[in-house]
C-alpha cells in the first residue's frame, strides 16, 4: 500500500506545480487580441523603403566590383611594366659587362701606347653610344602609359605611368 499512496501523492505534486519547483501550476489567460491591419499608405511607404534599400545595394555592389577590377587590372599592368624594365636593365648591365671584358682583353693585346689610346678611344666611343641607346630604350619603357579608368566616371584616361 505504501506504494500506492506514493504514487498518488506525486501525481497530485505534479498537478498542482508548474515548473518542478513546488510554484503552482497556473495558465496564462488566453486574451483575444484586436487584429489590426496595416494602411495601405504605410505598406505601400515600407515596401518601396524596401525596394529602395535593394536598389541602393545593387548599385554599391556594382561599383565596388568595377573598382575592385579597374585595381587588379592596374596593378597587374604595373607589375608587368616593373618587370619588364628590371629586365632590361639587367640585359643592359650583361651586355655592359661583357664588351669591358671584351675590351679588358684586347687591351692585354697591345704593343704600344698608341694602340692603347686608339683602343680606349674607340672603347669609350662605343659605350656612350651603347648608353645613349640603352638610355633611350629605358626611356621608352618608363614613358609607356597604362591606361586607367577614371573610378568616378568610368572615363579612359592616361594617367599612370609604369617606373
């Protein structure tokens, strides 16, 4: 019997408490709430608020990736640009380096002080025509413009130029 009583005393427990911790188990009364409608003025201002939330979004992220576009496409240019003037410049310093060890050898070859003149001279002759070329060719590399896009209007403009 004690077994019984038992378990009839924890069905009235658990009856007449809400949450487990002896707090008496009430409901909530159930209140009919007005339904109210929404203007149609106040729906028709939400929903082109709305639209024009979208639209705006759009349009930022159409410039943020024609900008994000026109950077790779500067950078990739400018990098290309760099690359190709250092080398030339380490074609000009090989070329350079070889004709002095050309002429370091035909100096070790002369017999008299006038060859030796005769030889520097023409030396020193080819070398500032060899720069004077080199230094146009470097020029011509520096001076080449990359063409980039205005960012605020899209316009083509040659305004950067690769060093």
């Amino acid at each position: 019997m004690t077994e019984a009583t038992t378990a009839t005393t924890q069905a009235k427990i658990a009856k007449n408490t809400g949450s487990g911790f002896g707090l008496p188990n009430y409901e909530l009364p159930k209140i009919d709430q007005p339904k109210m409608e929404v203007p149609a003025a106040f729906r028709e201002l939400a929903d082109k608020g709305v639209a024009q939330a979208r639209d705006t979004y759009e349009k930022a992220k159409a410039v943020t990736e024609k900008a994000t576009n026109q950077l790779k496409d500067t950078y990739t240019t400018a990098a290309k640009g760099a690359t190709d003037y250092n080398l030339k410049v380490i074609e000009i310093a090989r070329t350079n380096t070889n004709t002095a060890f050309d002429n370091a050898y035909a100096l070790l070859g002369v017999k008299s002080p006038s060859e030796f003149i005769e030889l520097s001279t023409r030396h020193a002759h080819k070398q500032i025509e060899a720069m004077t070329a080199q230094t146009k060719e470097l020029t011509e590399l520096v001076a080449t413009e990359i063409t980039v896009k205005d960012w605020r209007h899209g316009d083509s403009k040659a305004s950067n130029k690769v060093a």
